[in-house]
C-alpha cells in the first residue's frame, strides 16, 4: 500500500494534468455539437468493435437455443404448406391485383444486434452494418417477428437505430 502511494505521490503532477484534460475534452465535446457528433460517430465505431466481439462469444453459447427455435420455425412453415388448400404447381397462375407495393423495391440486408438497450427511457441499440453495406439513416429495421426501429445514425461499420421501445420512436405504431 505503501509503494502505491508513493508513486500516486511522485506522479501528482501527470495525474492532474490527465484529470485536467479530461475534464476539457468532456467540456468541448458537450458543449459543441460538430465535435460532439464527431465524437459520437468515432466512439460508436470502437464500442461497435468491442460489443461485436462480445456478441460473438455469447453467441457462440446461445447455438443450442437459435437452432431449436430454427426447427420450431421450419415446423411451422411446413405445416402451413401442407395445410394450403390452393396446389403449389408452377403451372397454376395466381391473379394478383396490382398495388402500390409493387412498385417499391426494397434491398434487404441481414445484420446483428450488437449492443441494446431495453430498460431506458430513450432505447436504441446497434447493428453491424453501415453506410459501407448500404445502410442509410431514416430505413427501417425489421424482424422475423415484425418492425424493430428506424436506423437514426450510420457510421462506415456500424449504425445505430432507434427502437420502437423508444417513446420518441418515428414509427407511428403503439406498443
């Protein structure tokens, strides 16, 4: 105990200095907003780094839960085909009347939630994709089992999306 304070005591000098400049970056950095964006946009991508890395290995634990919930997926699936009254032939034709959903074409891009948060005032959480993969602010992040969030930042590797949790969520929809 004693070592460490004594060399607490023969570095005082750096460790206010680094207390001091840290102290300044927070004061720059919340006070205005191209560096705080430049900040949040930078940290985003480490955090996204060191979240994705965690997800891998508790993923890695999860398989056993994912592949039953797979099967119980594809089990219901083909219930649902064998239960179709209508044939599945390539020969028959289906009249579909046109909408307006026709003309929209949607890209798809599958992705992984790497960081969440589900007990806060304002939810949002992150998945690893970004601009480089297509992502732009304002698309829609959707589930198998329906609507996720709005994408609200993009960053090259990872983007951030607002979750339908969040009661300041763009999406008019209730929970």
């Amino acid at each position: 105990m004693g070592q460490l304070l004594a060399f607490l005591y023969k570095f005082r000098a750096f460790f206010t200095f680094l207390i001091l400049e840290v102290f300044c970056i927070w004061l720059i950095v919340s006070n205005n907003n191209y560096q705080k964006t430049v900040f949040i946009n930078s940290a985003a991508g480490l955090v996204g780094t060191v979240n994705e890395s965690a997800n891998e290995i508790t993923d890695y634990f999860s398989l056993a839960r994912v592949n039953r919930e797979l099967a119980e997926e594809n089990e219901r699936l083909r219930a649902e085909l064998l239960n179709r009254p209508e044939s599945l032939d390539s020969l028959v034709q289906f009249d579909i009347d046109p909408d307006t959903t026709d003309t929209v074409q949607y890209r798809l891009r599958t992705a992984e939630v790497i960081d969440n948060t589900t007990n806060l005032a304002n939810n949002l959480f992150m998945i690893n994709k970004g601009s480089s993969d297509g992502i732009e602010p304002g698309m829609g992040v959707v589930t198998s089992t329906g609507i996720a969030g709005k994408v609200r930042s993009v960053g090259k590797r990872y983007t951030r999306v607002v979750s339908v949790l969040n009661p300041r969520s763009p999406i008019s929809a209730r929970h």
